[in-house]
C-alpha cells in the first residue's frame, strides 16, 4: 500500500496521483489534505511518513508547491528516506542506491506527465542490495 499526502499546492496533482494508483490497482491511503485551502505541508508530510515508518505502508508519496518542505517534514520521521525527485533518473537511481521509501513531488515544478512517470519509476524500481548502498544506508540510520 501506498501512503499519499498533500498540502493545498499539491492537492490537485494528489489526486491525480491517486487516480493513477487505482487505475494500475495499486492500493494507497489518502492521509489528505482535502481541499485546496490554506494548510500546513508538515501536518500531512509527518502523516504519511509516520505509516511508512510503522509499516502500514510499504511506500509513501508527498507534494507540496516545490516539494522541499514536506519533503524536509517527512524525513524528520526516523526510518524515513524522502527523496524529492524531479525526472525519471533520479527517481530510478534513489530507489536502486538509497531504497528511499518516500517520493516528494513538487507540483508547481513537474507537470503531470512527468509525475506520473516519476510515480511509476519510483514504484517499480527495487533497491539493488548491493553492499556499499546498504553500507551507506546503515550510515545514514545511525
């Protein structure tokens, strides 16, 4: 399952995302925001990240405007590795050498084509398990 969460500059790409999810039949959890109003991105960065954490989700993807600050939220949760990702490389190559298990998106910097195609990478690429990434995530655990 799929952890998802927005403040108001993402809500639209949100569900979008989410529609993208359901259409694949990959399950996620709307942790919100709801609506387009004024809203606080750590509120909603912290939410998903906390089921990721926990492990009522395998993975988890947050948006806002840019997608730093809930990405900084998000990755205040120990356990976390958000990455903020804006082409498809990235998105591949943070899950191949990080195993990050968050995805930030900012809204106002991908359009939607790309976010779906960072989503789908992101999904669909497995960390490698080569030693020296598992070392380097070992470190940043610590």
């Amino acid at each position: 399952m799929v952890a998802i969460g927005s403040d108001h500059g993402g809500f639209e790409l949100k569900q979008r995302v989410v529609r993208y999810l359901e259409e694949k039949g990959i399950p996620c959890k709307d942790m919100g925001c709801y609506g387009k109003e004024s809203c606080d991105y750590p509120v909603y960065g912290h939410a998903v990240a906390k089921a990721v954490a926990r492990g009522e989700c395998e993975k988890g993807i947050v948006i806002c405007t840019t997608g730093i600050g809930i990405s900084i939220s998000a990755n205040k949760v120990k356990g976390v590795r958000c990455a903020l990702c804006s082409d498809t490389f990235s998105a591949r190559m943070t899950r191949l050498h990080n195993d990050a298990n968050v995805l930030a998106l900012g809204a106002g910097i991908v359009g939607e084509n790309l976010a779906l195609a960072i989503v789908e990478t992101f999904l669909n690429t497995e960390f490698s398990g080569e030693e020296r990434h598992q070392r380097r995530i070992d470190l940043i655990e610590k």
